[in-house]
C-alpha cells in the first residue's frame, strides 16, 4: 500500500441548515405589530395574515394583494402604496428579530468555519429583507421559498438547497453532511425523505422565563458537538 492511499482524510465538516421563523426567530406571531397598523377586530385580521400566508410565502400572490386583504381585514378596506410598504416593514421587523440564544449559536458556529445557510418558507419580500439584516453576513446563502416557486416540505425545494451547496463546494450533493434544523415535523420528514440529517427544533417561546434556557438552542448544540463540530 501507498504512502499516499494509507493516509486517511478527514470527513467534511457538516453544513448546517436553518429554518427561520420558530427557529432562529424570537418569536412567531406578528399579528399584533400588523393590527397596530390595519386597526380592526384581531381574529378577522389574524385570519386574513395566516389564510393568505401559503400562497404569499409560495410567490403566487404579490405584497399589494397580499397586505391589502390583511388591511382591508381590519379597518383599512383600500389600502395605499405607503401602507402596504408599512405593513411589510412590521412583519419583517417582527420576523427578523433573532431569538438571543440562537444568535449566540449562529456566532459561535460562524466563527468556527461552519457553513451556515437558511431555508425559510417566506416570501419574496423577506427574502429580500433578511439578506440586509447584519446576522445574515454568517450565511453563505439563503433558499426562499417564494423565490423559487416551491415551499416546504416538497421534496424540491430540499433538491434546490443541495444542488446549490455542491455548486457552491465544487463538488456533488451529500445530503447526509447536511445537518438541518426545522420547527415543524412534516418539514423535517421531508428532509429526511432525501437523507438530509433532519432534526425537530422545539418552536422558540417568546414568554419564557428569563433564565430559562432554549430547549432548541441547547438541542442542537448537543447534537452538532456530537457530529464533530466545535463550539468552544
């Protein structure tokens, strides 16, 4: 046997892949910061946010006819320009505010050279948000799903993620390097579905306790150490 071919190489360090909203974000309820704006009955906006949010995180609806219905929900039956853009700019404040555990995750896997990439079901307009906020510097990229026309759990959107990752490395997908944290399970079976390494991140409580540790920040901490990845 060859010097060369008895030296084993060392595996590739894993990518680690994030959901946002329940995940990384603090907290998952935006309504009250849109009902500041729209005015109205809080069950008839919060209807309207949630029943659009599929097709507006899918990129099939545009954000005048998305906020419009949200708006008109509430008191605002014909929204203006100015108002739409208002209503975006909530909801991404909202969203975008990091719960402060998993920020203090996504620094110390930063700083020791993992790559980091976000898969988010979101829209068009947050995609294009969270690529300004000062955390994302962390990402090599980010997978919106309104971008691409393709939400979770749909097996395509996870072919997207990989195919970018082996063009980004210069080489071919490996789903089982892939370490991919999601709050919902349909989400995390459909990662599995294609081999990724798929775990379930307990949704983040805005309202606990201080002091009381993020049952998902200190999940993934445990298990990244155990893939070999230091956080020290």
């Amino acid at each position: 046997m060859s010097r060369r071919s008895s030296v084993r190489r060392a595996a590739p360090r894993p990518v680690v892949v994030f959901d946002f909203g329940g995940v990384l974000s603090a907290g998952h309820d935006p309504v009250g910061d849109v009902l500041e704006i729209t005015g109205g009955d809080r069950a008839d906006v919060a209807r309207a946010y949630w029943d659009g949010r599929a097709a507006y995180d899918h990129g099939d609806t545009s954000p005048e006819r998305y906020w419009g219905a949200v708006a008109a929900a509430g008191a605002i039956p014909e929204p203006s320009a100015t108002t739409v853009e208002d209503l975006q700019d909530a909801d991404d404040r909202y969203w975008l505010r990091l719960d402060p555990e998993a920020r203090a995750l996504l620094h110390d896997l930063a700083r020791n050279g993992v790559t980091l990439v976000l898969l988010s079901n979101a829209s068009i307009a947050f995609g294009e948000a969270v690529r300004r906020a000062d955390w994302f510097e962390a990402f090599s990229f980010a997978v919106i799903s309104g971008e691409e026309g393709i939400v979770k759990p749909d097996p395509e959107i996870y072919e997207i993620l990989l195919s970018a990752l082996a063009h980004e490395s210069g080489g071919v997908a490996r789903p089982g390097g892939v370490v991919f944290f999601d709050d919902r399970e349909e989400n995390v079976r459909g990662a599995r579905d294609l081999g990724i390494d798929a775990h379930l991140w307990p949704r983040n409580d805005p309202d606990r306790d201080p002091g009381t540790p993020n049952p998902g920040v200190a999940q993934a901490r445990e298990l990244l150490a155990a893939r070999g990845i230091t956080l020290d």
